[in-house]
C-alpha cells in the first residue's frame, strides 16, 4: 500500500475516533424580555463533586453557543453568566450525547451592585463594555507559579521570548495592583514576584492618559492596561519568600520578597544581591534569578542587556554584572478622598567587560580595517523613588500629582589599544587610551492634572508635565594617538569637566464643549519650553606644577538652545458607544535660540518657524471581540545645538565634528493601522498591524576621512526616508479537561528607504527584513508543561552608489522548555536553545547552544524548596556579535557568563487573616 494512502487512511481512523469521543454542546441565549440575543455571555460547565471549572464558550452576536466536549460519566452542571443578569443553572447534564439547551433567557439583574456572587460560581471569563476580565482560579498553574505563568494560561494572552505583554494583539504597558502601580508602572515586578495563588481577577483595559480617564474620555492609544486584583481573603495577612544559592566560580545569588496587605494598606519589599547578571527581581519558580532561563532566554536585547524603571544591567554583551538591590512599595488611602502610592529602589552594579572589534570600514574608494582591545570596569550607585497622589475635591473635580526622582553616580576604567589599516594592511594610525571617568546625574519628572466635569457634557483639563535633568561627568584621560605620515600626533593628559541642563515643561489646557449627542468640540493650547546648557572646561596637565592647571581652550567650548512652541488647535472628539476618536489641527509656531562661545567667540542661531501641525486616531469596536484603530501624525523635528553651530569639537582625536548653520527642521509623517479579532468561543484569534513613517528633509551626519583615517563630521539634509512595517499573528487554544494544547504563528515584514553621505558622496540604500515565528504549549494542569518555539530572521539590504551592492544575513532561533511536576514535591525546568548567525565572521563559531536545567524539591509542609540548577549545561555560550552598518561592519567578542552550578535554598512564608501555610483554622486578625 503507497505510504500516501496509510497516512490518509491513518488520519480518516483518528478523525472518526476523535468524533466519537466527543459531544456537541449548543443553545441560544436572549434577554428574556426584550427576546434580544446577547453577546459574550459566557457559558460554562462545571464539575457536581468539586465545582471545578470543565469548559467554557462565549457567545457570539446572535446570541448562540456551540462547542465539543470530550465524553464523561461524569455529571456536570451548565452555567450562563452575563454582566447585569441573573445567572442561568441547568442542574446534573450527562455529558454522553449531543445536546440543543435551545434558548436560553436571562432575567436582569434587580440590583446588580448589591448581588451575592458565590466564588466557585464566578464564570471564567467576562467581556464587559470596557472590560475584559478572568477569574485566576479558573486558569491552573504549577506550585509557586508567578503572576506571569498565570497570564501564559489566558486565552489571548501572548508573552515573547523578551517579555512583551499582548493582550488580543494589543501590547500591555502598565500594570496595576488593586489600581495602583506596584514598583512603578514596568510591570515586570508584579508579574514575576507576585504567586498567582493569590491573584483573584485579571482585568484587561484599554489605557489612558490621566486626562483621559479622569475626564472620561475614551483611550487614544491602542496599548493595554492590567490591573491583577487580589483575593479578599490573601488581602489581609502576610506573605513572601527568600532565596539564597552559592554555585561553582564564585556564583552567588539571594533575593527576597515580603508583603504585608492589610486592606487599603499594602507594604512591599524586595531585596537581592547576585553575580550572575541578573535583575535579582525575577523570582520564577523554576530558575530563579539565573539569566537565560525562563525570564532572560536565548532571544536577547539587541544590545544583549537589560533594565527596570531606567536602570540598565548587563547581558549577554556586556560582560559579567555583580548587582545588589533594594526596594520598597507603599500603598494607602488618605483622608478617605486621597489614593497614593509610592516607591524607592536603591541599587549597586559592578560590571567588567573585555572587548575585542573588528571593524570594516566601507568607504566609496575601498575600505579599511580598525583593530581594537579594550577592558571596562564600571561601577554605579542609583536611587530613585516615585509617588502617586489622586485627591477626589467632589464628583465633578480631581487633582493628580505623580512626581519622580532619579540620582546615580556611575565610576568607569577603560582602556583601549587600537590600530586602523589600509586594504593592503599598512598602518594608517594607532592609538592607546587610559581613562577614568565619573558621572554624576539627577532626574526630576513631575506630571499634574486637574480635571473638571460641569454640566451637559462640558468638561476642562490642565495637564503639566516637568522635566529637570542634571548631569555632571570628570574625565582623566591619558591618550597617544600616533599617525603614520606627517601629520602630528595627538598626544593628551588631562582632566575634563563637562556639565549639562536639560529643563523641559509642557502645559497643556483642553476644553470640550458638546456639539452633537456624540461629537464634542475640543479646544487646546499646547505650550512646551526646553532648555538646554552644555558646558565643557578642558585642563592639560602641566609637568611644572605637576597639576592639571593648563586651560585648554581648544578643547572647551559652551552651547546653549532654546526651544519654545505654541501649539493652539481645534479638533473634534467623537465618543460614541462602539466608536471614538479625535483630531486635533492648527498652526505649531517654533521659536529656536542656539548660542556656543568657543575661542572667545560667540555664535548665534535664532530662527522661527510656523508649521501645520495634525494628529488624531480613530479606534471603532465592530464586536464584543473585534476592533480596528489607527492614528496619524504630522510635525517636525528641529536639530540639536551641536548639529547647527558651526564651531569645532575637538574632544576625540580621531574625529572633529561640526556643526552646519543652513540646517533644516526635519518633517515627519506617522500613520498606523491595527485590526484584531479573537473569537473566545473558539479560543482563536488573529490581529495585524501596519505602518508607515515618511521623513523629508532628514538630518545625517556627514563624515569625511583623510588619508590617515582621521575624519572630520557635519550634518546635512537629505530629500527622503521612509520605512514601513506589516505584522500578522494567529493564535488558537484547545482545552479538554486537564489538558491544553496553545499554538500560534505569526510574520513580521519591514521595508525601508534612506540616504546618507559617505566621505560627502550620498548613497541610497533599501532595506528588507523577515521575521516568522510559530510556537506551541502543550500541559496538562499541575504536572507537565512542554513549549517548543522556533524564529527566523532574514535581512538583506540594496545599496546605490555605494562600495557595496548588497548585504544579506539570517538567524535561527529554538528553543524548547519543559516543566514537570512529577513525582510529587519535585519540580524539574529544562530550558534547551539553539542560535545560528549567519552574520558573524568567518573564523568563529556560528552558532550555539544554550541549555539550562533546574531541580528543585518541596518539604517541610512545602514551606522550603531546596534547588540544584545548572546555567550553560553545555559550556556553548558565545559572545561574538556581527553588527551592519551603512558605513561600517563590525564584529565583537565580549567577556560572558559560562557555566556554572548552584545550590540554593528558598523559604516561603504564607500568614492569610492568621492562616499560616499548613494550619487548619482560620483566626480573624484586627
């Protein structure tokens, strides 16, 4: 028999096995009064004995339900729930045959505030108007699962391999804690310390500006917000967990998590100290804080680091990060009218970094090669604390302040040896380079709003936003720069010292007043002002004195720019039940002052500047499931001071940059387009997005070399640059019982065009990247988890009038996890990845593997878990990059993490309303 015909034949068995096994499920469900259907009303079946959640389906906009069901013995019950409505019970169905329930009518809800909803009987999902909800205890995760295994189990939820939230294709940027922010508004806090244990709902909302959800309005973004609630009983009491591991090669981590909630009342700390390249913050279940596992995979940072609230740590390129971390949260209502939240997080880092470049310098008359050795060794101090004020005056009034400090005192050692060659490898330059350097900065961010409500629909916002930067940063630089002709060398000892400010406001005041039932005028006046002064004081050492005390003027220099805009502007605001929108159109006038005094002179730039300036979106509803939204913006860009103020900087021997006095405001288009659509009675869905971003008059840099490779920079404009961009993603999800199958794919296409100058030749170049991904997860609640996932990634890009007509690379990316919680109390990760780089150099290794595995075991009332975790199982982590530039190719090689083994050891400490972890009674606290 052909192998064709077994397959078929084999596929016609299974499909007709499959059939018989399972039952239909179907019905309609209406208003019993109006005999309107209802849509997104879920239905769910329930287990008799435990109350345990079987399956669940929504209903679609006529109202009906079908979904199969794998046959049981067991009897179940039928529950229809809807928002407002009483909920529908049919008592003990057996699951043997097909089954029409027919229609279904509910009856509204008398009191709908006051309702008694028993916890058990809560559906697992429920769409409201603004709302997309799920009860956590429907969604079973393993032991000690965080809040970020929890939202893996949603139907809709997507978490890439580098953190990124999407809900329904729309991607998350804040999440919220009980409604406020937890450690800030990263949220990689919340969904990586918090268990899921204690999480009641997740609710997913569109998010606003505090204008907008203060006034009302709906959200002009097309991101997410997710507020995780928790359980009123885990709502008082205190719980958390501490971890501490020693490992081979010095390796050390520790990391700790205290919570205490007592109702409005909730205080949280957290702690860590570790070498081994991790935030420390990470807490998942399997790896803990070791980097490459679930939180920190093979898919890296293009620059292989990472950060939290503005705080950078080092990866897979920048060498080997030893970090210690403190931070606390406060939460509370004051005065019965006054929410607040506030946070501080102190942090030390040390990094040490060895680098090896190579680097192919492509020039219109051939090429050269820059050699280069260099050793980093930083160390940094931050601190920086938040705070979030809401005080409600009534109804119709409320203030919002949320103001932010940032100080940080970085220290660095670096030294570099280096060498450049012509393409017959004779020696253009070379230099060598000795600094220390210590940079002082402080940020302050100050947002405000008071909104006000009045009669028939008018309404009045004023929005402030502040901004306060300070930087100051000493150099000691010891430097020979040689030349291989006639030219002089660059010989430098001395101190630097440079200081910059960087101030910014923006006020912004918006009234709206009601044309039409659902149209509003909207009136605004935008004004923005930002200052900034840069200073540089430049001292060589003198052998006399013996001291720093030789002012160079050549080498120091003061600028300083100005920017004022005035945006007034009249638009409509559409706010309709499935639709809203708004556009925004006028004049933005630009006042721009640049001074800079070097060598004694003083240069001037003052030029004004009126544009039309429109931006607006529109987001339309079509379903309870399906949306579309876009939004377009035109305006302009203005150069920097440096770039339009024709003095020289000298501070690098290699480069002296100038600025161009005719230089033009770049003017840029931005337009997007999303529509997304997931089917929650399937568990499928898929969403695309697109966009398009139009720039004329860009700015460039324009850099011309001499022929010992020393090169002097300007900025020029150039007529066009644009780059669009297409993404499709689909994803489906099945569950019988225990058991759920996640799958999904998705193609990411960009396109783009630019110009640029090369030794003052323009060349064009045309740039196109692929990128498909598939991945899967199959589990089987509370005792297995396996998730493959594959990419891709093609680049090739076109050059015009260039040295070079075309450069083209691709990556592979797999990667394999798996998760068994079998036998009982252990708790074994395994996390296999393989990267291939066609881009990096000929003469090193292309591609590697990167494989982490963990065992853990519970005791003692599940209360410790002791754990053996191997990073890098192999010994096959690479540090070699390729990166490709219009003007250049580089290779790297830094210093990274091998292998290494760690014991560690974790306490975990549970106290509910007096409950502790293990005991049998419950004791009331006051």
């Amino acid at each position: 028999m052909p192998k064709s015909l077994c397959l078929l034949l084999v596929l016609f068995i299974s499909s007709v096995t499959f059939a018989q096994s399972t039952i239909t499920l179907k019905g309609k469900v209406i208003d019993e009064t109006t005999k309107l259907p209802i849509e997104s009303a879920t239905v769910y079946l329930t287990a008799v004995n435990d109350s345990t959640i079987v399956d669940y389906t929504i209903t679609n906009k006529t109202g009906n339900f079908n979904f199969k069901i794998k046959k049981s013995d067991k009897p179940v019950l039928l529950k229809v729930s809807y928002i407002s409505y009483q909920d529908f019970k049919e008592d003990k169905i057996d699951l043997n045959s097909d089954k029409d329930f027919g229609t279904i009518g509910l009856k509204e809800a008398v009191n709908a505030l006051n309702e008694v909803v028993i916890k058990s009987e809560i559906p697992p999902i429920r769409i409201k108007k603004d709302t997309l909800e799920f009860n956590a205890s429907s969604f079973k995760v393993g032991a000690d699962a965080n809040v970020e295994a929890l939202l893996k189990q949603l139907p809709g939820v997507e978490i890439t391999p580098e953190g990124k939230i999407t809900v329904n294709g729309k991607e998350v940027n804040n999440i919220l804690v009980n409604g406020k922010p937890f450690f800030g508004k990263d949220g990689k806090v919340a969904t990586q310390n918090l268990p899921a244990e204690i999480i009641d709902k997740v609710q997913v909302t569109d998010t606003k500006t505090k204008a907008e959800e203060l006034s009302g309005e709906g959200s002009s973004s097309n991101e997410q917000t997710i507020n995780l609630t928790i359980q009123e009983d885990k709502n008082k009491g205190l719980f958390g967990k501490v971890t501490a591991g020693s490992g081979s090669d010095k390796r050390y981590e520790s990391s700790l998590l205290l919570n205490t909630f007592k109702g409005e009342r909730k205080i949280s700390v957290l702690a860590s100290s570790n070498n081994i390249n991790s935030i420390g913050f990470s807490m998942d279940e399997i790896f803990d804080n070791m980097g490459g596992g679930r939180n920190m995979s093979v898919y890296y940072n293009e620059d292989g680091g990472f950060g939290i609230n503005n705080m950078s740590f080092g990866g897979r390129n920048g060498g080997i990060t030893q970090s210690n971390m403190i931070g606390i949260n406060y939460q509370d209502k004051w005065f019965k009218k006054m929410d607040q939240s506030s946070s501080y997080y102190f942090a030390n880092t040390d990094t040490e970094n060895l680098n090896r470049t190579n680097r192919i310098n492509l020039l219109p008359d051939g090429t050269r090669f820059t050699n280069s050795t260099a050793f980093t060794k930083s160390g940094s101090n931050n601190h920086t604390a938040s705070m979030d004020f809401e005080y409600q005056i009534d109804s119709t009034a409320t203030i919002y302040f949320n103001p932010r400090f940032q100080k940080g005192k970085t220290t660095s050692r670096y030294s570099r040896a280096q060498i450049t060659t012509d393409e017959d490898l004779n020696e253009l330059n070379s230099s060598n380079t000795d600094d220390y350097s210590e940079n002082d900065n402080s940020t302050f961010n100050g947002d405000a709003n008071y909104s006000k409500k009045f009669k028939k629909n008018r309404g009045l916002s004023i929005n402030l936003e502040t901004e306060f930067k300070r930087r100051d940063n000493f150099l000691d630089t010891d430097s020979q720069t040689l030349f291989a002709d006639t030219t002089p060398d660059d010989i430098r000892k001395q101190n630097q010292f440079e200081t910059e400010k960087n101030d910014f406001v923006k006020l912004e005041v918006r009234y709206g007043e009601p044309l039409f039932d659902s149209i509003r005028l909207s009136l605004t006046s935008e004004v923005t002002h930002r200052v900034i002064k840069r200073k540089a004081s430049t001292f060589d050492f003198n052998s006399v004195d013996n001291a720093y005390n030789d002012f160079n003027d050549e080498q120091s220099n003061q600028t300083l720019s100005k920017i004022t805009t005035y945006f007034p502007s009249t638009g409509l605001l559409l706010g309709k039940n499935k639709t809203n929108g708004r556009i925004n159109f006028g004049p933005e006038f630009i006042r721009f002052d640049a001074q800079s005094d070097y060598l004694g002179i003083r240069t001037n730039r003052n030029k004004n500047y009126v544009m039309p300036r429109v931006k607006g979106y529109i987001s339309h509803r079509i379903t309870k499931s399906k949306s579309i939204y876009s939004f377009y913006d035109y305006g302009v860009n203005l150069p920097e001071a440096n770039q339009v103020l024709a003095f020289e900087n000298l501070s690098n021997p290699l480069n002296t940059v100038i600025g161009n006095d005719n230089l033009k405001p770049t003017q840029k288009h931005q337009l997007y387009f999303s529509f997304n659509d997931y089917d929650y009675a399937s568990r499928s869905g898929y969403y695309i997005y697109s966009g398009f971003n139009l720039s004329t008059d860009a700015i460039v840099s324009s850099t011309v070399f001499d022929d010992n490779f020393k090169s002097t920079t300007t900025y020029e404009n150039v007529n066009l640059g644009y780059s669009s961009y297409l993404g499709i993603n689909w994803s489906k999800s099945n569950k019988k019982e225990k058991r759920t199958f996640r799958y999904g794919m998705s193609i990411d296409f960009n396109y783009g065009f630019d110009q640029g100058l090369t030794n003052a030749v323009q060349f064009e170049s045309r740039a196109l990247s692929i990128n498909p991904r598939v991945n899967a997860t199959w589990s089987i609640d509370e005792l297995v988890t396996i998730a493959p996932s594959y990419r891709y990634t093609f680049r090739t890009t076109d050059y015009e009038n260039y040295v070079i007509s075309n450069a083209q690379n691709f990556i592979h990316n797999g990667k394999l996890e798996i998760t068994s919680y079998f036998p009982k109390k252990f708790v074994l990760g395994s996390d296999f990845g393989y990267t291939y780089n066609s881009n990096i150099a000929d003469g090193f290794k292309k591609d590697f593997y990167l494989w982490n595995v963990s065992l853990g075991y519970n005791f003692f009332k599940d209360q410790f878990l002791a754990k053996v975790k191997v990073y890098d199982l192999l010994n096959q982590n690479l540090n070699n990059t390729r990166t490709i530039t219009p003007t250049a190719i580089v290779d790297a090689e830094n210093t990274v993490l091998k292998r290494y083994v760690m014991f560690s050891l974790t306490y975990k400490l549970e106290k509910f309303a007096g409950k502790k972890k293990g005991d049998g009674g419950i004791i009331i606290m006051d």
